[in-house]
C-alpha cells in the first residue's frame, strides 16, 4: 500500500453531459484527494503522445478524433492506491458492459464515449501527466483526515 497519483481525464462526452461534479463527488466521496484540476481542449499531437501505446489499433483515429472533438477535464487525483481505487471507481472499459454503480455502468452505453479515461499503471500516469500538468501545478495539502479515510 502506498500513496500514489494518477490522472483522469473526463472525456467530451462527460463533460457535455455535465457529469463532471458528479464524478468528482463520487472520487471525493471515497476519500482520493483533488491535487490538481483543469479544463482544457486537447490538440491532435497531444492526444496522439497520449494515447500513443493504441497507436496503429483499428480504433486509434476514431479515439483521438473523439476525444479532441470538445473540452475535457484532466485532473490528477492521490490517495493510498489511487491508480487501482480509482479504476475501480470507472468500471471496465466498454460502457455497455460496466456494472452499475460504477462510472462507466452508471452513464455510459459506448466503449468510445465511455466517460473517462484512468491511467492503468504508475508507468502509464508518467507518461501521462506531464502532457496535461506542470510538477507546479501539483497542489501538495495535508487534510488531516487521512487517519480516519485509511
Ligand atoms: P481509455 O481508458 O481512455 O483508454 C483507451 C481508450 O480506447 C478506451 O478508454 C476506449 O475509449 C478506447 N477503446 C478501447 N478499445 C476500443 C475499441 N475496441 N473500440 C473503440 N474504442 C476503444
């Protein structure tokens, strides 16, 4: 057990849907904490270093096409575990077929519009963070809570 980041991107759809507070209450809920957060619209050669390790997969162009397509939300998140917990908390994959009660069971029908994005492993969130976050822009804050949440 140890205390890790890892990063979410609320995705065009989600954020057209205006799920995004609902996301967040569900990670602040479960005890992660919020270390940093902002809305941006993705170019084409930032979605494509990315999503790099699906580049040559049959749905790569759809996927980087869809998720340029509007505004998302990147937001890095820690907590004991935060990379599994936090996986956990979306559900698999293909929305159609998450269980409910997790993210992409609750809202999503679609493997492409499936909500969010999770970095999988410690080595994908380092890949991955600095193309949506300075190490400045990480908020470090002590809440005091920790010994009740783990
Ligand atoms: P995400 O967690 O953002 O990571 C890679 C994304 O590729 C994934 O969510 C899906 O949205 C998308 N994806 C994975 N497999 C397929 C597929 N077979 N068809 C279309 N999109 C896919």
């Amino acid at each position: 057990m140890s205390v890790e980041r890892t990063l979410i991107l609320i995705k065009p759809d989600g954020v057209k849907r205006r799920l995004s507070g609902e996301i967040f209450q569900r990670f602040e809920k479960k005890g992660l904490k919020l270390v940093a957060l902002k809305m941006l619209q993705l170019n084409r050669q930032n979605a494509e270093k990315h999503y790099s390790v699906h580049k040559g997969k049959p749905f790569f162009d759809g996927l980087v096409s869809y998720i340029t397509s509007g505004p998302i939300i990147a937001a890095i998140l820690e907590g004991t575990n935060s990379i599994s917990v936090t996986r956990i908390l979306c559900g698999p994959t293909d929305g159609s077929k998450a269980p409910p009660g997790t993210i992409r069971g609750d809202f999503s029908m679609s493997i492409e519009k499936n909500i969010i994005h999770a970095s999988d492993s410690q080595e994908s969130y380092e890949h991955e963070f600095p193309l949506f976050f300075k190490e400045s822009e990480i908020v470090e804050t002590e809440y005091g809570d920790e010994k009740q949440i783990f």
